[in-house]
C-alpha cells in the first residue's frame, strides 16, 4: 500500500482511498462569527413558502443586523433587512439548512 502523504503547504494533496488515488484541493477555512451569522440567518428561512421572509428589526442585536446587510451585499437577499431569498439565497439557504440538519445531535 502507499505510504500517506505528510502534510505540505501544497494546496492540493494525494489521498488514498482503496485502490484508487485521488488528488483533491484542500481549502483552509477557518469558521469567522460573521460566516456562522450569516449560516443562522439562513436557517431562519422558510424554504416551503417564497411568500414568507425575514425582517430583521432595528432592535435586533447589531450582529444579526450586520448578517442580514451582508447577505443582501451578497445577492441573497431582497432588502438590507432581511426580505426574500433570491435564486441565489434559496440555493444557499437548502445547503445551509441541510448542513445545520446533518449536524443537530442525534436525539
């Protein structure tokens, strides 16, 4: 069998996985509490009704209000407060919220 490959600063990296070898890009990520805001807000989202939005009220903590002005900055969603979910947004909030199911505890 191949030996393991020892970590490098090469982006990309060789894994074995039974006879076949596979090179797959490693990405560093770090989780910012921005990004986990954002991924919030997304889970937040009713994905069964495009008629059901967020609205995000001046009250709310500055952080939330933040995510909520980032999401919009990024196309996925209508209003700096929240809104509707573009084409975009609804993409980003199906994969946001599967992740968020995968990983709930197993009750």
């Amino acid at each position: 069998p191949p030996t393991p490959l020892k970590p490098t600063s090469d982006p990309t990296e060789t894994c074995y996985s039974a006879e076949h070898i596979i090179r797959i890009k490693r990405i560093p990520m770090h989780l910012t509490k921005e990004f986990l805001q954002e991924l919030e807000l997304l889970a937040l989202f009713d994905l069964h009704s495009s008629q059901v939005g967020l609205k995000i009220h001046h009250e709310a903590p500055a952080e939330r209000i933040a995510a909520a002005r980032r999401l919009f900055e990024k196309n996925i969603t209508t209003l700096e407060d929240g809104g509707y979910l573009t084409l975009l947004g609804i993409e980003a909030a199906e994969h946001a919220q599967a992740l968020v199911s995968i990983l709930q505890p197993v009750k």
